[in-house]
C-alpha cells in the first residue's frame, strides 16, 4: 500500500517517547500507548511496523524489536476504530436509586454488561438504560459518568445531558468527592488502614490485564480501611483518589490481598482456610468480591452535596456472614 493509500484510510497518530518507554521494545512501547484502542493487539502492531506504516524520527522502523530512546518521535498510520454498535432500547428492569431532572444512580447486579459489544448485542444495562430514557425528551441521552467491570456491582451514576455528565465528571475528579467500594480479600493488612501509592499501567503482552509499577504507567492511589477480619478473610473499605482500570483489583494484588473470586488477579487462597464450608464458597465464589458502596459529589446544578449509596448484594453479604464478618 502506498503513503497515499495509507493516509487515504488512516490518520496519522504522532507520539513522544518519553522515560518510560526509554530502552523498551517499540512494539510494547505502542501497545502502552495505543490504551485508548483495545481492539489492537500487539500481533496486529508487528504487522502494522513490518508492514511500513510505523515510523521513528521520520524514518520507517526497521522492526518490531527495535530500541527506543527517550524522545524519539513515533508515527503510525492507525486504521479507523470499528464502527461503534447501533444500541436498541429494551424494557429491562432497573435498581434506581436516586433519580431526578438531571442524574439517575443505579445499583447495578454483578454479571450485568454495561455497554453492547460483540459478544453482548442485547441484554446490557445500556440497552435498559436507553428504554427507561424513552420519554426524556430529544436533547436527553442517558450518559455514563463512571464505570463498573462487569462483575463488580454497586452505584452507577448516569448524566441526562452532555452538560450535566462534563459537570458530573469534573465534580468526581475533585478531592471533596468519596468514590468508596467494599472488597472482600484475602489475607490481613497488618495495620487497620493505609495508602497505596503505585502506577500502573497494561500489561505490555495481554491488553485485558493491568500491573504495577513504581516508575512507569499512570499515577494510581487508592486509600484502603480494615473494616472486619477473620477466618483468613478481610472486610476492607476502598477509598479511590483517581479512577484507573482495575486499580482497586490490581492495588490489593500488589499488596498481597487479591480479592475473593477474582478471575484475573485472584489467587486459589481459599485452600489455606481452615473452614471447609467458607474454604468452598471462596473456591466457587463467582466473582470478585468488590462492590461500589457509595458515590458523595456537588450536585451539578445546586452545588450542594448528595451521596448515594448501594447495599450490599447477597452474595456478597452471603460471603461475610460465612467468615462470621459484619
């Protein structure tokens, strides 16, 4: 394909090298910075450079397994993003828990799918979402202003217009907002309350993966309180001063603490308990054990406070009463 092909289909995307990505591999370097594109592997970034659409400071990169320098300046030609899934409404039942003329607080279920995707067309909280807006009116839309994994449940909060969800967002991003989450983990923090202070960043080989670093990645600190412990479990209150992607999950993991039932940062813990019965419904538990308890924000139109807060879901509640937690 020629330059003019290329640019025809593409655009080109400028990068900086920066200390981080100082002696690393240029593949991995744009897995790190290409976040934004999930549906590109690291396969498809070794075709993309051998295939001559990458350069370094002006000149075609020779290889995947060249060596960075810091401030080298990278292009790539990146292929536009699929087109995004047309959504349908459909009359699902939702858990409101806070609604008014500007904003809507959801519990959303563990197991629920929040946005349509390939594998998830229909069924998912977006799809819900869109037939309770039914009758909002033309300039409403329902817009999320947090996330959730799939499997952690607990507050969702949804703006009605993009004004409402800048201002929802800003306001969360402020250190007078509380974003708190309840984990159930293994192990015993040896103190009853603490601060976790690591970046983190992808795994530079499996995009669905995060990890820890003290150098590299984006700044991640989530406070964290021992609420209860026993029988090999802890009750731990999560507290989070920035938002990155699975930080709680891979903050705990780092500390020794991974999170009951957790698929992809979770450790088979549950066969040092002593007690067969918890020890089992550790093994079989089926998700993570992390719930959003509570969401505290200005209100984006009086500017006063308001907290929302979700109870704490029977499986979860299931888990604590078998540790003999409160």
């Amino acid at each position: 394909m020629s330059a003019q092909d290329v640019s025809s289909v593409t655009r080109i995307r400028t990068l900086r090298a920066d200390r981080g990505d100082a002696r690393e591999r240029l593949d991995l370097v744009l897995v790190r910075h290409l976040a934004d594109r999930p549906e590109v592997s690291r396969s498809q970034i070794q075709a993309w450079i051998e295939g001559g659409r990458v350069k370094v400071n002006g000149a075609v990169a020779a290889k995947p397994s060249m060596r960075l320098a810091l401030g080298d300046e990278i292009e790539i030609a990146l292929p536009p993003p699929p087109p995004r899934l047309a959504m349908t409404a459909e009359e699902r039942p939702l858990s409101i828990l806070f609604e008014d003329e500007h904003l809507l607080a959801l519990d959303k279920p563990p197991g629920l799918v929040v946005h349509p995707s390939i594998g998830h067309r229909q069924g998912t909280l977006m799809n819900a979402l869109l037939w309770h807006a039914r009758e909002w009116g033309p300039d409403r839309r329902p817009g999320l202003v947090n996330r959730l994994d799939r499997d952690t449940s607990g507050v969702l909060l949804v703006a009605k217009t993009p004004a409402v969800h800048g201002i929802l967002a800003r306001h969360l991003r402020r250190r007078d907002a509380r974003k708190e989450y309840l984990a159930i983990a293994y192990g015993s923090p040896p103190t009853d309350q603490g601060r976790i202070d690591l970046k983190i960043l992808r795994h530079p080989a499996d995009r669905k993966r995060m990890i820890v670093s003290k150098t590299e990645g984006r700044d991640s600190v989530t406070l964290w309180e021992r609420l209860a412990e026993g029988k090999g479990l802890s009750l731990l209150r999560c507290r989070l001063l920035t938002g990155r992607t699975h930080q709680i999950r891979v903050h705990l993991k780092a500390r020794g603490w991974p999170i009951v039932g957790d698929p992809v940062y979770g450790e088979p813990r549950f066969k040092g308990i002593a007690d067969p019965g918890l020890a089992a419904l550790c093994k079989d538990f089926p998700r993570q054990a992390l719930h959003a308890r509570r969401l505290a924000f200005a209100h984006p139109a009086t500017g006063g406070p308001i907290e929302i807060m979700a109870p704490v879901p029977e499986d979860m509640e299931g888990l604590l009463a078998a540790a003999g937690l409160e």
